[in-house]
C-alpha cells in the first residue's frame, strides 16, 4: 500500500463497504471534503474509531475512491510505525495510521504529518473507546518486571479527549455517522519566492545568506517543520561547491536527517555523482561531505578539518550539545547552524537559549534567520495546528518567577496532570528547553512510565524546576548474575544494567536504585539552588522509601561533571566510544543513600578507579582534557616521593626526556588534581594531564611539544 501510484495494490483492498450506500455515501462525502482542503493547501486529520475490521474496510474503500498521490498504509501487515521515519522527505496525499494491532507510535505520528500534502487527509484508526487501557506500543518501556497491559494509560486518554474536542478533526465512528468541520474562508495566495531554485521568499532569503557566508559572522536558521530548511542548505551547497567552495562539510545527528540536503544537491548538479552514502562529488572535483558529530569532533581534534576557506553546515543543530557546536565554532570560519524550531528532530528554542552566550562570546557579529511560511501547505494548516497540540510541539516556556519566596519542592501525581493542560504543557516545555534530544515518546513516558516520578518547584502557578526520575534495580541474584555475565537483558534499569554488565556488578542490579532521567530548571532560574533543592529532597524521599542508591547518567561535560561531584556524587561508570549524536562520552554517577548503597558504591568506585588510567591511554585517549582533570580529583592521591620530585625537576629545568618520567608526571597530575590552582596552572594541568595519560603532544613538532610540556610541569611544580 506505499506505492505512489493509488491504484497499486487494488487486489489486497477489500471494496465490498462501497455496497453498503451509507457508508459509501460518507467516503464521497469525505473525498470531497479533501477536494476543498486541496482548494486551500490544508490538510487533515481523520479519526476513524471502532472495530477494527469494520476501520479497515472504511480506510480501504476511501483509499479505492479517489486516485490518491502516493498513499501509504501504516501498521497492521503493512509499514511497521517504527519505520514511519523513513519515509521522512517523502510526499503521501493519503496517509493511514492503524493503530489496532501495533499501538499508537507518537513518532510515527510526528513524521507522518509531516510528510502530508496539500489536499492530504491522515487516517488515525483506533479502538472505540480509546485510552481506557494501554495499547502494544506500550512495551516499548514496560520495564522488568511490568507488562506493558499493566501500565497506566494517561497519555492515551488524554489523546482521545484532544481528539474529541478539537474542532479541527474529522471524526468517524465506523458504526455511527461521519462529522466533517466546517472550513475557514480561504486566504490569499502567498507571494512568489523570485528564486527559480526556491519555493517561498523565505527559502529564498536563506539559501542567499548561506551563500554569502561571511568569516567569523555564522548564520543560525530556526523553522518549523515544512518550512524547507534542509532544502535550503541543499540549495546552497550546490551554488557554494560551483562557484566558491571546493569543500562543503556537513553535520547532522544523522545520515538521514539530511538526505533532503544530497537529494537536491544532486538534482541540481546532474554533472555530479554520490560515491558513498554521505559522500557527493562534482564534475569539477568539489565535494559535500557528510560526518556524523563524533567523527567531525576527532577529525577536528587532529586538524583534519576546519581552518582558512572551510565551510560547514549544520543541520539539526538542536540535538547536538551545545559544547560540541563551540569547538565547531572555534575552527571553521564560516559555518551555519540550521534547526527544527518544534518536533522530535530536537528543540530549536533551548537550542537557542543555549548557545546564545557561546554564539555571543566567540562570534558576536552571528546572524539569527526564521523560516515561517509552510512549503507542503499554507498557514492556517488544521493538522500542524491539531499534531502540535496532540505531541505538545510547542509546549511554553513558562514564565520566571522571581518573587523571593520559599523554595518548596512537591511530587506531581500524574493522573492529575494528565487532566491539567495548561501545566503539563508548561512541564514539558520547561523540559525540552533543558534537554537537547526531546521526542514525542518522552510526553508519554511522562505521564505512563512505570516506576517514574515527577518533583517540581512551583512558584506563582508557573513551574520554574523539575526532576523526573525512575526507580530501578531490585533483581534477584540469579537474574543479576545472568545479566552479569552477558547472558540476559531485561527491558530497562539502564543505569543498574550498565554497571552490572560492564563492571561486572552483581550488587549494582540487586540493590535498589533511583536514577535522574531529567532535572529541568528555567534558564532565568539557573543557579540559584532550585536543581540542587529538588534534588536534596527527592534523595531524602528515596532513603525514605528503601532505595539504597541515587544515580545519573549524562554526556561527559566538564562543568556538568563538576555539578553532581559538588552534591556528592562518585563517578563509577564512563562510556569507552562516544556516542554518535552527542560526541560526548557517557558518564554515571552515584550517591549511597544507605550501607547497603555504601557497600555497593566503594566497590564500584574502586572498579572504577582501577580501570581508568589504563582506558585513558587507549579507549579514552579522546577524552576531552577538562574532563579527565575533573576525574583526576576523584582518585585518591599519594604525596610525592623525593626520586619522584628529582624526575619532576630533572624534565621542568634540565634535559630529561618527559617520556622516561612519565609516572612520576602522572603522579603531578593527581597532587595538582586536589590543589586550588591559578588560571595559568589549569591550562598547564590539562596539557600534563593529557599528555602523561593519554599521550597527547601539545605540538605537531617534537622539539616544540617538550618544550611546552617543560612548561606546563614548570608552571606546577609550586603546588606540593
């Protein structure tokens, strides 16, 4: 049923319900109903409720009834909804979302609406009635030992009662009658773009900017989606690599994410050809090169990329951590940041709030750019309106308060919230402004997830922090013992299962956990102690509740690290490959919030302890330096011997080859680790620190790299 020609398939629709005079009536009535949404570029949402062989042959037979642009049949035998996102940069005018058999996807919902032209009509089929149980899709998080029929079902009913509601839906009861809103007076077309290349002066105005690329003055474009983003930087790309540039690097959290930008690069340079995946090539010999963040991080580390006459453009910049971009930032001069305003690509608003202040501090003169109006269909859209109410894309930011009063944190319960709109949207927009990497799914883990909890701090009915956490851990020693040793891996418990399978930890599963999923404070509220409140009282609670230790897991940021460290946090777990989308290195903390937990906790540490001077020379010879330094002062430090001194002087003011003195650099390096040091001196602790751990030169030349190293040991030699 995905095939682009309407008739494709036929033999498997099933066309008997066009017998049936009512219901054939209601199919007409809705084929027309398409005509004069295609009248005004709008498009639709269809619920279709019932039974679900009576939801089937109704959908069928409106697919038979009009000859559709490339209509597409997801769930059920056909497209799995987890698929849905392939299908991104794809145009369907008949799109059908079964829900019956698979669950109700919010991604796939999310992806689908965006691939719906104009005319286009999207058939929702769900049980009748909706939301009083979980559905499949559920099992998706039923964590050992739930499942997933065991689970609350909040998000669902809170769907239905949208759905039921909205004045924007078309709703179909498959053994009733057929409800058909009444459409708005049809607005003026919008103006020409003026580009041949371009289809709104919006697309227009952006691909001349990315073209005229000034150095040191980076571009930031934020959209909706359908607003011809990834279009634009196609565009660009494709007159850049013809008349300017010989490279054009680009970067996404994923191949697929820019798919669009190749597809029109090479429908604008037939002369060129794809010889890799992520890889385009001109006639002329220029080139567009994708490389996922992790990959451009380390070729930028070792100088492979950036420098005078580089370009590169970011797509998807949102779900990139911030850090990451100002590395980026610092060694490409011209360079542009494109990003999802709203969706499950990423949170361009916290996106914004983010990387403002780096933006400012490294290349104050960077221009800001908003696409607005839609490509795929026209302001005024009835399904972008409904889908971003139903996900809450655009969730608020709720305003700050900063009234002086007490600081009291509450727990949430979730069935309330559920009901409570207004809040629940300001919860979760106080939350994707917080977190680069927000889907729709995280709603519904929200308010469904077993074992999650919800603390917030609420000042003048405006929410200003929250932490969601969940409980984990638990096993029994003979399941932990398996999941140990590689043989078992129940659904969940990420942060316990981490440490048992690569620490070899059984206690870490058996004992229980609670672990921080997310901790949002509003970015005017940031360090004034709201996240350090919420997080004291939450461990309180979990003592309380016969939890034996509290943990988190996040990219390997220094100044993040350096937060949980200051509540008390010990690091027992770090990630030996960064991971794809971030190009952080995963980093778990933990908290022992009773003997049992104590007992756990100095275990772990130790295993920790152990492991990472030998990972720092191999696995993690990539560790940012700021890290490692933050990590050094966790480890316990000897004071220096008298030979080790005597090593220490013979490399800082004589001759001695650094490499012959290495253990006693590395043992520098702990003792600095544990003093307060100059600005100066920091600098020269990461240079040593990287170098004696990690073989790290400080300089291309050999002559060149022993002599700042002399400098570096010289500058702390006055901390003993």
């Amino acid at each position: 049923m995905g095939s682009s020609r309407a008739g494709a398939g036929n033999h498997l629709l099933n066309i008997h319900v066009l017998e049936n005079k009512p219901q054939a009536r209601m199919v007409a009535a809705l084929v027309h109903h398409a005509q004069r949404l295609a009248r005004r570029r709008w498009r639709q949402l269809v619920w279709l409720s019932g039974d679900a062989e009576q939801c089937q042959s109704l959908a069928q037979a409106l697919w038979q009834a009009h000859p559709w642009s490339a209509p597409l049949w997801v769930g059920g035998e056909h497209l799995s909804p987890r698929k849905a996102r392939t299908r991104l940069g794809a145009e369907h005018q008949l799109v059908v979302l079964d829900t019956h058999r698979t669950g109700f996807d919010p991604e796939a919902l999310g992806a689908l609406a965006g691939t719906l032209t104009a005319g286009g009509l999207l058939v929702l089929l769900t049980p009748q009635p909706w939301g009083e149980s979980p559905d499949p899709d559920y099992a998706r998080f039923a964590d050992h030992p739930w499942r997933w029929s065991e689970l609350s079902c909040h998000y669902l009913a809170r769907l239905a009662r949208q759905l039921q509601a909205s004045s924007q839906v078309v709703r179909w009861r498959a053994d009733q009658t057929l409800y058909l809103p009444r459409l708005p007076v049809r607005k003026a077309d919008e103006a020409a773009s003026g580009d041949s290349d371009c289809l709104t002066s919006d697309q227009a105005y952006a691909v001349t900017q990315l073209v005229g690329l000034k150095r040191r003055r980076p571009l930031v474009i934020t959209a909706d989606r359908g607003r011809g983003k990834s279009a634009a930087l196609g565009i660009a790309c494709a007159r850049l690599l013809t008349h300017k540039a010989q490279r054009v690097v680009l970067t996404a959290p994923r191949l697929s994410a820019v798919e669009s930008v190749f597809e029109r690069v090479a429908a604008l340079c037939p002369d060129g050809r794809r010889v890799a995946t992520g890889h385009f090539v001109l006639a002329e010999g220029s080139e567009l090169m994708f490389l996922p963040p992790d990959v451009l991080t380390e070729q930028v580390n070792s100088q492979q990329q950036g420098g005078d006459g580089s370009y590169l453009m970011v797509d998807e910049a949102a779900a990139i951590p911030a850090a990451l971009l100002g590395q980026w930032l610092a060694v490409f001069p011209r360079i542009a940041f494109a990003t999802t305003v709203h969706g499950y690509e990423g949170s361009g608003r916290g996106f914004a709030l983010r990387f403002r202040a780096t933006l400012d501090r490294l290349t104050p003169q960077w221009k800001a750019l908003t696409l607005n109006a839609p490509i795929r269909w026209r302001s005024g859209d009835p399904l972008e309106a409904l889908v971003n109410q139903l996900l809450l894309l655009k969730a608020p930011l709720p305003s700050a308060q900063t009234d002086g009063s007490a600081v009291a944190t509450k727990v949430i319960d979730r069935a309330r919230l559920a009901h409570q709109d207004a809040m629940l949207e300001k919860l979760f927009g106080l939350l994707v402004q917080s977190h680069y990497r927000t889907s729709p799914n995280d709603l519904r883990q929200l308010l469904d997830s077993p074992g999650a909890q919800l603390r917030m701090i609420e000042q003048a009915g405006e929410p200003q922090a929250v932490l969601v956490t969940r409980e984990e851990g638990g096993f029994e020693a003979t399941l932990a013992d398996r999941v140990a040793r590689g043989e078992r891996r129940p659904q969940g418990h990420l942060l316990a299962q981490s440490l048992a399978t690569h620490a070899g930890s059984r206690e870490a599963l058996t004992a229980r956990w609670r672990r921080v999923v997310r901790i949002a404070t509003h970015p005017e509220r940031r360090r004034q102690g709201l996240g350090q409140a919420l997080l004291g009282e939450d461990m309180d609670a979990a003592k309380q509740q016969g939890a034996a230790l509290y943990g988190a897991t996040f990219g390997a940021e220094a100044s993040l690290l350096r937060f949980w460290l200051a509540l008390g946090f010990t690091p027992v777990r770090l990630g030996i490959t960064r991971e794809t989308s971030t190009g952080e290195f995963a980093v778990m903390v933990a908290k022992a919030l009773n003997s049992e937990g104590e007992a756990v906790l100095a275990d772990l540490s130790e295993r920790f302890q152990t492991a990472l001077p030998a990972l720092l020379a191999f696995e993690l010879k990539a560790l940012p330096a700021a890290v490692l330094v933050v990590l050094l002062a966790q480890m316990p430090s000897m004071p220096l011997s008298d030979r080790e001194w005597q090593d220490i002087e013979d490399v800082a003011t004589a001759h001695r080859d650094p490499a012959l003195a290495r253990s006693a650099l590395q043992a520098l390096a702990h003792v600095a680790s544990h003093r307060a040091l100059t600005e100066t001196q920091q600098q020269a602790h990461q240079q040593l620190s990287a170098w004696a751990f990690q073989n790290i030169a400080l300089a291309d030349a050999h002559s060149d790299a022993v002599k700042s190293l002399r400098l570096a040991v010289n500058s702390l030699i006055e901390v003993k």
